[in-house]
C-alpha cells in the first residue's frame, strides 16, 4: 500500500486540456524565421539568411564580423594568417578578432576593399 501513495497522480483530463491549449498556441505563435545552414549567416538585425559569400546584407547590415581580424596595437585589418602588422610594424602570435560592437567602419571598409581586391 505504502508503494501506491509514492506513484504520482495524473489527472488525464488535465493532460489533455494542456495539449489543446499547447496546439492552440503553437497555431497562433509567430513564424520562426529561417535558420542559417552550413554556408550562410543570419542577419542580426533583419533575419534574412543569405550566401555565406556575401558580406553585406540586403538592409546593409555586415554579415562577416567573425572573420575580421585585426592587429593587436593598431586595431588595422590584416588577414587572418598575419603575424606582423604592415600598418604599425607590431609582430604579434595572432591577429584579434575584436567583438562585433567594437568593429568600425574603417574596419569594414578595408575588409570589404579586401574583398575586391587591389
């Protein structure tokens, strides 16, 4: 008898009001946006997914913050493989990449001219 009282109780009836009402929300809930898969970013202020080989996005947000690097004294853009800065001179282990709020729009003008090419 003492097993009985240690097994909790479920009130079906409950159990089943909860699934409607889990249906009904799940009915009325905004749309997810669309995820980035391998090969494409998000866009952090409008949610558009796009090519990963894109590095602005349609309402001209910047898409490619991770791969910014920069050097560590000067904060001027160098490739990811740089140990020494062409800018300052500094040698350095690695290049930075500085989190996304601190990024300028000299930093991502010279990314994006990197891009291009010369």
């Amino acid at each position: 008898m003492e097993q009985l009282t240690q097994v909790p109780l479920r009130d079906l009836a409950l159990e089943a009001q909860y699934a409607e009402i889990r249906e009904a929300l799940a009915k009325y809930s905004p749309a997810k946006e669309p995820e980035a898969a391998e090969g494409e970013n998000q866009c952090r202020k409008c949610g558009v997914v796009a090519p990963e080989a894109r590095a602005l996005c349609e309402c001209g947000e910047f898409l490619h913050a991770s791969q910014i690097f920069t050097c560590p004294s000067c904060t001027r853009v160098v490739p990811r493989e740089s140990r020494d800065c062409d800018g300052c001179g500094a040698s350095f282990w690695s290049p930075v990449n500085p989190p996304e709020t601190a990024l300028t729009d000299e930093m991502v003008g010279a990314y994006l001219q990197g891009l291009e090419g010369p």
